[in-house]
C-alpha cells in the first residue's frame, strides 16, 4: 500500500513540475523559474542539463522586467536571450 501511495505522489509531483514549467517555454526554448527570475535555455542544450545538475552559470545575460509578467529573463548566452524575447513578442 505503501509502494502505491509513494508511485502516485511522484507521478503528481513530475505531472505538476512539468506543467508549471512549461507555462512560459516557447518553441524550441525551455523555460525554469528560479527566485521570480525567468531562465531560458534551448532545447536539449549543454546548458540546460548544467543548470539542472549545478544551477546558475558563472556566465549569464540579464534583461531586467522584459518577460512574462514583467519578469527578469536570464540566459547562459546571449542570443538565447535575445531569441526568446523576440519569440515573446510574436
């Protein structure tokens, strides 16, 4: 019973990250919220997985209130970012 009880609180906890998350991505863009800031990352990129496994990069690009909601948008480089926000405006 107890085996049951853990599989489904896991299945909810992936089902609700994964919908939370993906409420800002956009085409080809992966999108995480980390302290009300808005990371971007491309799809499948090194920088994605290195953000998972150890957080922010030593190297990040910040454009201050220009996301969803007025969020700050960051990014490990700078065409991501710049890519996003026009992919925003669209």
């Amino acid at each position: 019973m107890k085996k049951l009880t853990l599989g489904a609180m896991v299945l909810t906890s992936l089902f609700a990250a994964t919908s939370f998350a993906s409420q800002f991505d956009k085409p080809g863009f992966v999108t995480e919220v980390e302290d009300g800031r808005l990371w971007v990352f491309r799809e499948g990129s090194q920088e994605l997985k290195d953000f998972k496994a150890s957080g922010e990069p030593a190297k990040q690009f910040t454009d201050v209130g220009t996301g969803p909601n007025g969020m700050t948008v960051k990014a490990a480089d700078e065409k991501t970012l710049k890519d996003y926000l026009q992919a925003i405006k669209q």
